[in-house]
C-alpha cells in the first residue's frame, strides 16, 4: 500500500493594511508578483502573509486558491486558532497597562491568539466575531478602533477620542467604525472624495 502525501502549505494569514490612493494594481506583468490585496473600505485593505512574507499573486495560485479563497481560509484559520473550550478567546485588558498615558480614558487593548490582533479586521467573519465580543463586554455599547500598529489593537466607546500620541503610527491614526463586518474609517476622519 502506498501513501501519498502532500507537503503541508504555509499557513495564509491576513494582515490589516492602510489603502493607498497610488496602489492600483498592475495589469501588466507585474501582476503576478504584486502583493495580493483585497478592497475592504476607502482607506483599508486585507492583505495575506504566508509566513512571514507578503502573499503575492503568484503565491495564490501556486495553492490553487482564488485570492477570495485564500482569504477566506485565512479567516477561518484564525478564528480556529483562537477556539477554546468556551469559545472564541480574547484578551483584554485597560490601555493603560500598555501606557500609563491612557489613564483616565476608557481604552482596552485587545489581543488574539496567534495573530495580531489588528488582524481580526481584515475579515468580515473574524471582525464580526470580535465586534459582537467588545460590545457585549461594553454592556451594549458599540466600540471603534484604533490601529496605529499591527501588533497593538484599542477599543474604546464609540466616539470617545483616544490620544494615540505615545504610539508612532505605522499603520492607521483614524478611529475605525465596524459597518457590517467590514472595518472602515470614521467619517470625520475619512479622506475627502477625489
């Protein structure tokens, strides 16, 4: 009896990344080998990481993926990644443990299992997920977010304005609304049209 096995594939996650106005993808050659990214809203997109690298189109196909498929296997792999017996496990805790400058605002920092936390709104199941987690624990108050890094995710009551001067932006300095499952930027900080 012969077995035949199939090298396990890198496993695909998704990154939060800020939209540039200039990032039109390439129909050329180039395609193949620009970074795969997904519309999420105007200022946002989903990109994938295989390993530690950007996902490339090529990357996509070499799994027989469509870049959709990818990304949503990405999701699910997250989401299982962070399963436990009660449920979906996350942590947080007050922003101040990460700075004391967040004293007096009510700020949680949030952190996911074995992804970046600013992950979880790459994806409308993930994002959904955490949402509906961050208001119940808010007794019914809807939050917002802010993202200034990959590795660090606040929360705080929708509308309630966050000084993010401590942390070097990298990633997106604007409050980030949940609008049916996709992240996108509080209208007062969107860009304006154009």
């Amino acid at each position: 009896m012969t077995a035949t096995l199939a090298a396990p594939a890198l496993p695909l996650r998704p990154t939060l990344l800020p939209r540039r106005a200039d990032a039109e993808a390439a129909l050329d050659e180039r395609y193949s080998r620009a970074p795969a990214t997904i519309v999420l809203s105007r200022g946002l997109t989903a990109g994938l990481t295989v390993g530690d690298s950007p996902a490339t189109h090529d990357d996509i196909a070499a799994l027989g993926l469509t870049l959709h498929q990818a990304w949503d296997r990405a999701a699910a792999l997250m989401l299982s990644i962070a399963q436990c017996t009660q449920g979906t496990q996350f942590r947080t805790r007050a922003a101040t443990a990460l700075h004391p400058h967040f004293r007096d605002q009510p700020v949680w920092q949030v952190d996911c299992p074995g992804s970046p936390a600013t992950a979880w709104l790459a994806h409308p199941y993930p994002f959904t997920v955490l949402h509906r987690h961050l208001t119940a624990l808010g007794q019914g108050a809807q939050p917002w977010y802010f993202a200034p890094r990959a590795d660090i995710l606040l929360a705080a009551p929708l509308g309630q304005p966050i000084d993010l001067s401590i942390i070097p932006v990298r990633l997106c300095g604007d409050p980030i609304v949940y609008r049916h499952g996709f992240p996108s930027l509080h209208a007062s900080a969107a860009e304006p049209p154009g």
